[in-house]
C-alpha cells in the first residue's frame, strides 16, 4: 500500500463519523482522537445544518407524507451525503463506440490516448479486422469507466456507507463501499475491478483496482492493461446533475493519466423503471459475426445483411 | 502520566457527545431496524447447508451433494404436491440434467432458485426499491414497491417482481416467467405462469426466513411453500465478488476470446 492509499485508509476511517455505520471496534487511539476532532467540526455543521440532518428519511417521494422539499441545490441521505438515489442518463451516444473525442477525453489536450506504441498498435490492429475481441459481444462486463457511459442509463442509490450502482445493460452492478475499507488482494482480478468509495466534501470519490485488463475503453477496440488504476469523482451540481470525471492511470499502456469527463442527467420520467437483461441466453451476435473481422460466420453482402437481424426480432 | 491520564476520558466523553449529538437520528434509525421508513434488510446474504440449489425436496447424499431433510414445509412428506404427468416430466428434467439444466448454460436461473444458489447476494433499499445483486453472473433484481400489478405483455427469465412490506416482511409477488424453470438442480420445476410469493422476514441482526409460496395449478395439485433460513455473510471486509460462468464456460468450450 502506497503512502497516498494509506492517508485515503486514514481518511475514510475518519469520515465514518455521523454514519450509522460507525463502529470503534478496530480504531487506534490515535484513530480515535482524530475522530473525536473531526466529530467537534461536524458537531458544529450539524448545529448550521439543521434542515438537512432533520430531513425526512428517504427524501422526495418517500412513503408515508408529502414530498419532502429539497434543501437547497440537491437533497441529502440520513447522514448528510448528497442523495443521488434515482435514475440517470448518461451521454453514451458519444463515447461509448470510441472514447477518442473532444467530448470525452479532455486531458491529453489531443483527446486521444495516450498510448504507447504497441498498445496503440494492438487496438489498430483490432479495429481493423478483429472486433470479434469485443468483450461485450460475448456478454462479458465493460469495466470502469467504460461501465459509466453504456447505453440505456443507470441507476444509483446512496445510502449511509454504500453507493450501489445498476445498470439495465447486461443487468451490471457496481457495489461501492463508503466505509473505510481496504482493497481486495493484488493478485485478485476482476472485469469491474474492485471499488471503494469515499467523500470529499460533497464529491464521492471512487477509486478502482484490480481490473482484469480484458476490458476495452468503448466497444471501438480501445485496450487496457491489468495495471487500469481509475478514480472517479461524482459531484452533483444540482438535484438533476450529476458532474463525472475519471483519471485513468496506467503506467503500462499510457505515457501519461488520461482524464475523461461526462454529465450525468437524471431521468425524471414518472414510473421509470430498469427491465431485466439477458444478454448470454439472448446472444445471437456471437455466432453471426463475419470471419473478415474475426467472427466464425461467413461475410455476407451488406445489401443481404442490413437490417435483416432488426426484422426477425 | 496523569495529564495524559485525564486527557482520554476527556476526549472519551467529548466524542460521545459529540457522537450522541450529530447521529442521534440514524442511530436510532438503526436500532430499530428501519431504513427510509421500512424494515431494514440491508446487508449481504446467503444460504447455507440446505443444499436447496441441488434439490429443495429430502435426499439422501450423493456424490458432493450432501443430505438434507428439504426445504418443503407445506406437506407432510417433505414433498412437492405435483399432478402425475408434472412429476414425470421432473424425473425426465433430472434424467438429462446436464443438457437441460438452464443454470449450465450460465442462464438466469429465475426466481426463487437465485436466492438460494451457492453465492452471496446483497440488499439494498430505496424509498421505492429493493435492490438485490447477485454475485452469480452479476444478476439484478429489481423489488418495486410504487406499483402492484405485474407488468403487461412483459416476460422475464427471472420474472416481474413487485414487492410490498406486511409488518416488518417483505412480500415479493414474482409473476411474468419466460418459460418453466427449475428450483434446482435435480429438475423440480414451476410452469411459466406459476405466481410465486416470496416472504424476506429478518429474525435478528444475522438471521432472515425466507418463504416461498408456489401456486400453479397446471403443474401441482395444491398450492405449497419452502422455508429457509438466509445468513448474513459477517466476515470482516466481506463483499461481493464475481462469479461469471458464462466466461468459464466459454473458456471450457474454447468458444469466444481469451480462450487459454
């Protein structure tokens, strides 16, 4: 564990105060003491902040009353975390065939990755004549970030000490831990990583590790490594937005971090709901895929292939 | 010494203030058990040693499936009050296990076998939701609380799920099915227009009953239930990884990428 990760550990243990989560069980006392002072500052907040902590529980639309009214720009969880609880749309008609524009990737200024030479060549290679390597053609998960811009939108619920994340497609989670925890082991990989959050101030912070390196950035044949570090920032700006930016660190693949940013809009639609997605017992792509990009069917014409799958549905 | 000796209790007394002051209201939410106004089942859990996944009526063991007296508690015999032809069609399903079995081909295995598959599952709550994720090949399920009426014309491997809170119990009708499913491994099996109830009752900090009630009429002479008991996984640091079969599977087959 770096110097960096260990400050963060100290951090979450400290920001643990006010939840219903809290335990002292494993504290140090010197863990305990910075408690005690960062518990005088919340004390303090909780005496100028009174209509947020007495916020009804649940917020709008909770059971049992009316409406609670938003306090201020957005509402807040039991414990005075920004509420994103709901449904969200993301932008995913831009970067999720190819994460390369100026819409998603601002750092590099180029907005392109910046990839060194045989990574750059492995997706071109890719692009060229193996999209076949598409993982989510074989329904296997997107990783992160490419999991935040997918089709079809999202949804979050933040509770006191978790931020749990949904997705219709492919029926993806990402479960993430507000509670000062560590890391999975190293050598543990997995297609979304492992991820633990934590607040700055009213931004959720998420770092993730542990990607298995399988993963592409968009379904453009842009590669990662197993040594993706991403962290995420989520900062709601109003009650319907949400600002994402993710930092991708990746000393293998990148000469340096790439940051990319999107805009999280919430789906206000009444009675909105996420439907089951059952990609692996519905996958038809697979076998049907043309041999000139890597698929085991044969190429057919494109004035016989156009729009006949759509049809058959 | 003694300045330092005075100084922790000091500080003791100061944090629990300050404690008692800043979370008085989600400490008390939590001693209640209640989470947005419900009864909170917020937590990992999971099935333990009923061996419900490899067949939910009283076996005998056999090789790496341990014995268990079921999970059937409607009937005296322990066993699922199927009509004669619903029972032969069971017996062909165990017969050919191995072809038929939809949680081979990593499918969504439906409601309620998820449940109590060999792999965690966690719960969590929103004022109209209760979320529930699997670590089995990532399955979600989606609980509405906001409508009770299943919905139109809409079919679903693991089915529609629309919940309600009887007392401190989450009643969870499950209807729309794609097609017949099984309960387990050994083939009992519901029709595709089997209305099941299910029932999450927490019992304590660790501890939930989960009932299930099956009503089909095509397929069992009588409506009839199992119960089980849900733990939750305790451990420290404990979370959901993944288990994503069909990647396993493909890699078995030398199908798809990354075949090794």
């Amino acid at each position: 564990m770096t110097g960096a990760m260990k400050a963060m550990q100290a951090m979450n243990e400290m920001t643990n105060v006010g939840t219903v989560q809290m335990t002292d069980r494993n504290l140090t006392p010197r863990t305990r003491r910075h408690l005690a002072a960062l518990g005088a500052v919340v004390a303090v907040l909780a005496v100028a902040w009174p209509v947020d902590l007495l916020a009804q529980p649940g917020g709008r639309g909770g059971p049992g009353g009316p409406p609670a009214e938003p306090a201020g720009p957005f509402t807040r969880t039991t414990d005075g975390r920004p509420d994103m609880t709901g449904y969200w749309e993301g932008g995913f008609f831009v970067g999720i065939q190819n994460v390369e524009t100026p819409r998603t990737i601002v750092s590099p200024s180029d907005n392109m990755l910046p990839y060194r030479p045989e990574y750059r060549a492995e997706t071109d290679a890719i692009r060229a004549g193996n999209m076949y390597l598409e993982p989510e053609l074989h329904c296997y998960s997107s990783g992160v970030p490419h999991q935040m811009y997918l089709q079809f939108g999202f949804q979050i619920v933040s509770n006191p000490g978790i931020v749990a994340m949904a997705w219709e497609f492919m029926d993806s989670y990402r479960i993430i831990p507000v509670d000062g925890r560590e890391h999975i082991p190293a050598n543990m990989k997995l297609w979304m990583g492992d991820p633990i959050g934590r607040w700055e101030g009213d931004t959720l912070v998420v770092e993730t590790t542990s990607q298995n390196g399988r993963t592409w950035l968009d379904t453009g044949g842009h590669v990662t490594t197993d040594q993706l570090y991403v962290v995420e920032r989520f900062t709601m700006t109003n009650i319907d937005t949400i600002e994402y930016e993710a930092t991708l660190t990746d000393p293998v693949a990148f000469t340096e971090p790439v940051i990319m940013v999107e805009t999280f809009r919430r789906n206000t639609t009444p009675g909105f709901e996420q439907m089951e997605f059952a990609c692996i017992s519905g996958n038809q792509d697979r076998e049907n895929y043309p041999a000139s990009q890597g698929g085991p069917a044969p190429d057919v014409a494109p004035e016989e292939r156009a729009g006949a799958g759509f049809e058959e549905q | 010494m003694s300045n330092r000796g005075n100084r922790v209790p000091t500080t003791a007394t100061i944090f629990a203030a300050v404690l008692l002051l800043t979370t008085a209201l989600p400490a008390a939410a939590a001693q209640s058990g209640q989470i947005h106004g419900q009864p909170d089942l917020q937590g990992i859990w999971q099935a333990f040693g009923n061996t419900a996944s490899d067949n939910i009526e009283p076996h005998i063991a056999t090789q790496g499936v341990p014995a268990s007296v079921g999970v059937v508690v409607s009937t005296e015999d322990g066993l699922i009050p199927y009509r004669p032809e619903a029972l032969a069609r069971r017996d062909e399903n165990s017969a050919n296990r191995e072809e038929l079995d939809r949680v081979n081909q990593c499918y969504k295995p439906g409601i309620p076998r998820l449940t109590y598959m060999p792999f965690p599952f966690q719960i969590v709550q929103t004022p109209g939701r209760v979320m529930m994720y699997f670590e089995w090949i990532h399955n979600t399920r989606t609980v509405n609380l906001d409508r009770d009426e299943h919905l139109e014309g809409m079919l679903f491997r693991n089915g529609d799920s629309i919940g309600r809170w009887d007392g401190d119990t989450l009643e969870v009708t499950v209807g729309n099915f794609l097609e017949d499913a099984w309960f387990d491994a050994t083939g009992n099996w519901h029709g595709a227009n089997a209305e099941i109830v299910e029932r999450y009752t927490r019992e304590g900090p660790d501890h939930m009953t989960y009932e299930v009630t099956v009503n089909d009429p095509e397929v069992y002479t009588e409506p009839w239930s199992m119960r089980m008991t849900l733990y939750r996984r305790v451990e420290d640091n404990f979370r959901l990884l993944e288990y994503e079969c069909h990647y396993y599977r493909d890699q078995e087959l030398e199908l798809g990428i990354f075949a090794q």
